[in-house]
C-alpha cells in the first residue's frame, strides 16, 4: 500500500466522500487504521496520515473548518502537512491540540529572566539545568514498574522535547501545596497532599504530565474513561493538578519575588506500549471531553505544542524555576 500524496484531500486519505456523515467516517477511520497500523505491515508515514486525517475529520468543528478552507483551495489539504487553522478552542482541544501553530518564538535565541549576571534567585549551574528532581527508589526492589515507567517518560521528554524546546525545563515529583516551614523557619515538602509525576515549563506555559503503560494496540476514550485490554483505567485528574499547581505558584511568586504571574497551564496523559513503540496503542475519541490521553509519540507533540505556542517560549524564567524546585519532593538530581 502507497502512503497517501502530502496534498492529498483528507477524505480521500480515509476513503470516504466528502458529505460522509460522522459514523461512515468513524468506521473509515477505523478500518484505515488497522490496516495501515506498523504491527500490521503499514508504515510510520501511512499510519500518522490516518492519524491525522481523524484528527480533523472527526471533531465537528475542526471538520468544518477544515471544509471552509478545503473549499478556497480547491479541495487539497496544504502540501506542508500542517493543516492551516489556528489554535482550538477548548471545545476542540480534545483533538487537534498538538498541530496549534508555535509562536516562533520557541527557537529564538534563549534569554534569561533575570539575566544570567545575578546569581539569584537560581545558581547559574541549576540555572542551565534540564531537568530536576528524581524519583526515589522504594522499598526492597527499587519501585518496580511504576518506577520504570517514569524513568522512562523522563527519558522520553528529555528526548523529543527538552532537545526541541531549549528554554523548557523538566520538574519530577512535584507537590502541588506549597512547602512547610519546620521549627527552625526551613522550607520542607509538605507531608501530605498530591504530588504531579511530571511538570514541563517554558515561557509562562506549565503542562502537567502522567503516563500510563497501555497492553494493547487499541484504546477508547468517553471523555472521561480510558478503555484498553478489556478494562477500564482510571485516570488522575491532571487539569485539577495543574490548577492546583497553578495556584500555588502564583502565590508563592507573589510572596517570595513580588511579581505577578502570567502563567498558562494545560496538561497531558502519555500513554506506553509495551514494546517501546510511539504509535500505539491508537486512541478513538467516542465523544469529545477532556484532553485525549495519546501515544507516547502523539502525546510528546501536543505537549511540545502546548509549551511552543507561548509568545515567551524562549524564556527562562528563573524565579519560576526557583519556586518549582521548591516544590519537588527530591530535588537532587544524578
């Protein structure tokens, strides 16, 4: 099977006619997506294009604005591969999300606030930093599998996206409370509360990250509910993570720097297939709601287009990254 033409009509890529009604193109997806999936003798390029051609064909409205433009340029996506339309609005978050259009800004020349010729409120050495904090091993036989899966997403951000985006940094086991003060006024990570696994700056975006290992090639999504392997996997509630978070640092920027905060939040599940593959399992979104958790090579695009889109994203924020990193449950790195 040939990989479908870069400009190419959508439709054309699912097989179906462009006045398809929302089920006939969901079984196209479907049927398309088995058959041009790796495991099953397709290719990386053929499977991302269906990927793609779901993204916009199956949301209503990135459907329909897909349609408005497909209709001033003669039936063609843009050869570029990049559909045309700007950032979605909540409503179309869900699906999509990674193809917002970056700032431009995320691969300007990287600037520091303050400038590197303080030393505060950072040392330079943690200053230039990727990332911070580590998972502790635990108990007789160091964590097991929780632990290899998020060393493991760990290794994957550094990969696809701290080298992308060289003004982001990567924060592990960050509590979403702020820290207490012991009898001797230190700063100690508070005994109780939630803690992220993941938390990715850059500029003034903030994306909270959780990973889950997914053994099957397929999964659904309600909106809520992620369903894989014959069972239903509950998952945390990363937008209250992040708003948590969120709130926590505005209030300690406040206290501690006396500056206000312009700090957008967002969030991410990545899921992992078992054989260390970035395409599966593959997600169909049964409805919209929520943030679609998607494969780990899917999800490191969203979450590297959620933090490029910031107009900053070429900014280290160095009081920000001071007060994560009071955040962190074991800052020491190695």
């Amino acid at each position: 099977m040939s990989s479908p033409s870069p400009d190419s009509d959508l439709y054309a890529v699912l097989g179906v006619a462009p006045d398809a009604d929302a089920a006939a193109i969901r079984t196209a997806y479907r049927r398309r997506a088995r058959e041009t999936h790796p495991d099953r003798g397709g290719t990386d390029e053929q499977f991302q294009r269906i990927q793609q051609a779901w993204e916009i064909l199956g949301s209503t409205e990135t459907r329909a604005d897909y349609d408005r433009r497909r209709g001033r340029t003669g039936g063609a996506e843009p050869a570029d591969d990049t559909p045309s339309w700007t950032a979605p609005t909540a409503a179309g978050a869900a699906r999509g999300a990674e193809r917002a259009a970056p700032s431009g800004a995320a691969h300007r020349a990287v600037v520091y606030e303050p400038e590197l010729s303080s030393p505060q409120p950072l040392s330079l050495p943690l200053t230039s930093q990727k990332v911070h904090g580590e998972f502790a091993s635990r108990g007789l036989f160091g964590g097991g599998r929780s632990l290899r899966r998020r060393r493991r997403t760990v290794e994957l951000l550094e990969r696809q996206v701290l080298q992308e985006l060289p003004a982001a940094r990567l924060f592990n086991d960050v509590h979403l409370l702020p820290p207490q003060r012991d009898r001797r006024g230190r700063a100690r990570p508070p005994k109780q509360g939630e803690r992220a696994e993941h938390v990715l700056v850059c500029g003034d975006a903030l994306v909270v990250v959780f990973s889950l290992e997914v053994p099957a090639a397929a999964a659904s999504w309600d909106g809520t509910t992620l369903r894989a392997a014959g069972r239903a996997i509950t998952l945390p509630d990363l937008a209250g993570q992040a708003a948590q978070l969120q709130e926590t640092l505005f209030r300690r920027l406040a206290d501690e720097h006396g500056r206000r905060a312009e700090l957008t939040v967002g969030h991410q599940v990545i899921l992992h297939s078992p054989d260390g593959g970035l395409l599966s399992p593959v997600v169909e979104t049964l409805r919209p709601g929520g943030r679609v958790p998607l494969a780990a090579g899917r999800a490191v695009r969203a979450i590297t287009g959620q933090l490029a889109v910031s107009s900053r994203a070429n900014v280290v924020d160095r009081h920000l990254l001071a007060v994560l990193r009071g955040q962190l449950e074991s800052p020491v790195t190695g």
